[in-house]
C-alpha cells in the first residue's frame, strides 16, 4: 500500500523531481538520471524504513531522510539529511503542518540539512516559513570534455607526504560563504579543521585524483580533487565526472586555480569521462569567472537550507 502511494506522489511531484538528479541538465538523458537518481533511490529508501509519513486533513506527506553518522560525530551534534518531501496535492498549509510534524517527531533538537533545487519553489517556502535557514546557494557548472583545448601545466598526483602541508592550505584558504562557515549552527573552528580533513581523506582515498602542481619552483601549495562515478555512466547513457575540492594559496599558488581545473579536465578525459561536473557557492565569483572563461557552463542550481530549534 505505502509503495503504491509513494509511486503515485512521485508521479505527481515528478516536475520538480527531475531537477534533483545531479545531471537534469542533461536533456537527452534526463529520464534515465531521474530513473537511476531520484526514483530508483526514494524506493530504496522506503525498503530501508528511512522515512516519516504523517497525515494531514486526509492526505499523506512523507519524508525522506538518513542519520549521518560520520558528520555527527565530527560536528558533535547529531545530523540529519533530509533528501525529498513528497506529497499529492498542492495545499501550501497542509504543508506546513506536515513540515512542523516531521520537525516535531524526528527532527527535536538535531540538526538537519536538505539540498533542494530552485525549481521546487513550492517547497522551499514552505520550509522557510518552518524557519529552515538558507546558507548557501550552489551552482553546478559542467564542462564538455572532448571539446577541451587549453595551455598545459605542470601537475602530480597528491602523495600522502602532502598531506600536512595540504591541510594546512585548505585551512587557511577559507571560503566564509560556504555552507560550514555560513551557518550559524556549526562551529567555524570546526568548519576550518572540517576541510584539512577532507583533503586528507581525499588523498588516503576517498577522492579518485587529487592534483596539485609539480612546476619547478613552485610549491604544492594547492590541490583539486576528482571522483569519477564510472559506475553511474551505464545507467545514465553520459559519461560524467566530478570536481570536487579544492584549495590555492594567493601567496605561493598565484593563477593555479585554472590551471589545475585544466589538468584535471584533461585527465578526466583520459579515464573516459565526456563531462566534467563542477559546484561552486554563488558568492566565489572569481571561480565561476575563471569557469566560463575555461568554456563551462551553467546546469542548474540548487539551495542548502538547514535547521536546528534555537
């Protein structure tokens, strides 16, 4: 019974479901990423109880979401990812209601995040006016890879004797508007020891590549990581890859940013990936002009709104 209700919400939301795929601007492909993406994964999640339903003036709204087990226990604050509301009527103020329920019977006193694109806007204010705070907008800007052409540079595979001098540099190149540093409910010191460790465990393993320059004279003072999602490719029929993060010193590293974002196209490339995804905070200007300049373009944009009672 709940399967067949979850089937006809996403049947009825599927407007707005689409545009939660990573890659729903590609228009050739987008039934297949919404397939493999969105559809396939609210039914596993239903499979694995990861959802609240409640009712409301006879209509049901169900929410999906997952316990974060690594992020609460380095933020020391439990942590929540809420990942799709769905729902079959358009009833702003039954909405409402759902959204206090769930925040009232699973959420309590935790803190949650949900990453939902600018075209579920229906959505987004209902979750405002339930105090879910906006703390960063982001941009996915994607690069088509076999029509690349750009200068050569210089560059290496991190090696985990970059590690301490990596942490230091992501560290100390702080973006105040991303999410870890723009939220009020996380701790900045935290936040900063947040990126030293991602870019340790990115060089241990968890990325695919990390770059970082090898030019005479020039230090390894920044670094991009890349994961490659091959297993994605066959389901979605669009060989993508991703940018992921990255850190340059303005001191040592001056005008790497571009050129590391060229290197690691050209590798991406060499391992077979058509397309090269990149998301940056709305806010860091100078990126998204350094990736226009380089030829990328803009797929889509969603929003991270978070929430912790206060």
């Amino acid at each position: 019974m709940i399967k067949e209700i979850i089937e006809r919400q996403i049947e009825f939301r599927k407007n707005e479901l689409l545009h939660y795929s990573p890659t729903s601007f590609f228009r050739n492909t987008i039934e297949k990423s919404f397939e493999y993406f969105v559809k396939n994964d609210i039914l596993l999640k239903m499979n694995e109880g990861k959802l609240y339903s409640v009712d409301v003036e006879g209509h049901t709204y169900n929410f999906f979401y997952e316990f974060l087990e690594w992020d609460s226990d380095f933020f020391k604050m439990p942590t929540l990812k809420l990942t799709y509301i769905l729902f079959n009527e358009t009833n702003y103020d039954n909405l409402l209601k759902a959204i206090l329920a769930f925040k009232e019977n699973v959420v309590k006193d935790n803190y949650i995040f949900i990453e939902i694109p600018s075209e579920d806007i229906f959505v987004i204010q209902a979750l405002n006016e339930n105090m879910f705070r906006l703390v960063e907008t982001r941009m996915t800007y994607y690069l088509e890879l076999n029509k690349f052409e750009n200068n050569r540079y210089a560059v290496r595979e991190a090696q985990e004797s970059d590690i301490t001098n990596l942490k230091r540099v992501s560290s100390e190149m702080v973006n105040p508007f991303d999410r870890f540093h723009a939220d009020v409910c996380l701790d900045p010191v935290i936040a900063d020891s947040f990126l030293g460790v991602f870019a340790e465990e990115s060089v241990k393993g968890f990325a695919d590549y990390v770059m970082v320059p090898n030019e005479e004279g020039v230090p390894a003072d920044s670094f991009l990581t890349a994961k490659y999602y091959k297993n994605w490719w066959d389901h979605i029929d669009t060989k993508v890859s991703k940018m992921v993060l990255s850190a340059v010193s303005s001191k040592t590293n001056q005008g790497w940013y571009v050129k590391l974002i060229s290197e690691m196209a050209y590798h991406l490339r060499e391992q077979g990936a058509e397309f090269a995804l990149m998301h940056p905070a709305s806010t860091n200007k100078a990126v998204i002009h350094s990736y226009e300049k380089l030829g990328c373009k803009l797929g889509k944009v969603s929003h991270i709104l978070t929430y912790k009672q206060r």
